[in-house]
C-alpha cells in the first residue's frame, strides 16, 4: 500500500511541483521516491530468510534517512538564501493532507507488524513512515501559512522540520 500511495504522489506531487515551485514540495516529492526505495528495501528483506539480510536492509534504509535530510538541508537553504518565493499550491495541500493521514496509519500498522513478527526491518520501516508524515504535516503547514498569511519563508522552513527527524533517524539506524 505504500508503494502504491507513494509512486502516485511522485505524479502528483512533479504536478504540484512544477505549478508552485514549492521546495517543500519538491523535498516532499524526494521523500517520496526514498519511501518507494525503503519499501523495495523491506520487501526484499522479508522475503529473504537469512538473518544477515537485516543488517544490510537497515544500513540501506539508514543511507536512505541521510540522503533525504540532506537533501532537504540543502534545498530549504538556498531558497532561504536567495529569497525565492514559492507560489500557492491547492493540489499541494489537499495532497499532503491526505497522505499525512494515511502515512500516519500505515506506519502504525508497519510496527505493529515488525513487533508481531520481530523484525527490526519493518519495525524501522514504520519509522520511515511515520518520518514521511511528519513531513506531510511540515509541509503542508508550510503551503497554508504561504497561502493563507503570505508567508513566503514557511515553505523552506518546513523542510528543516524533517531534517531533524531524518538525521535523528539515520544516526540510530546507521549506528546499530
């Protein structure tokens, strides 16, 4: 279901993208494509039997995690720097409504499943999950204060939101 509800929203959100030039949504777009990455990640891990696959899964979900905070650093930077101005985007916020609820969904029923069924892998793909949430919910406070009171400078800053989480992530699943 995620892979399902991710590769729609990288259409939707290349839409949304190119209408609003929104960096928040273009991060959000890319945390997408990550998500699509960690899914074929666990999926593959789960169905191979050997232990030594768990490793090798969580240090690619972990690189995962590293890539998408940095690249979030350093797009909400240089929009930030060079004080571009993102337009408004309706498809934007309807689309990263949505996909915070049902992100926040299946990634309670991920780790609930990764406990169930002991398995670390799923269990750090719920987080992953639950990180894509938290960005829909970034990102789309960051597309309605644009919209609704003009703040130009929300949409880049709600791409820090997810640096912090992604980093955080990355370092205890890079680490173990």
């Amino acid at each position: 279901m995620t892979l399902g509800w991710n590769v729609a929203g990288v259409l939707v959100l290349a839409v949304a993208t190119a209408q609003a030039h929104s960096v928040a949504l273009l991060g959000f777009g890319l945390d997408s494509v990550i998500e699509i990455g960690a899914s074929n990640v666990v999926l593959w891990e789960l169905a191979e039997t050997v232990h030594d696959h768990q490793r090798q899964a969580l240090r690619l979900i972990g690189w995962a995690f590293v890539a998408l905070g940095t690249s979030l650093a350093v797009q909400s930077t240089v929009v930030l720097a060079v004080d571009y101005r993102s337009h408004h985007s309706l498809l934007g916020i309807i689309w990263t409504a949505l996909t915070a609820a049902v992100m926040f969904a299946l990634a309670a029923g991920k780790a609930r499943t990764g406990v169930a069924l002991d398995n670390p892998v799923l269990q750090t793909e719920g987080r992953v999950t639950t990180i894509d949430a938290i960005l829909a919910c970034a990102v789309l406070a960051g597309l309605a204060l644009n919209t609704t009171l003009g703040w130009w400078w929300a949409d880049p800053v709600a791409g820090y939101v997810l640096v912090f989480y992604a980093f955080r992530e990355a370092g205890g699943t890079l680490i173990n």
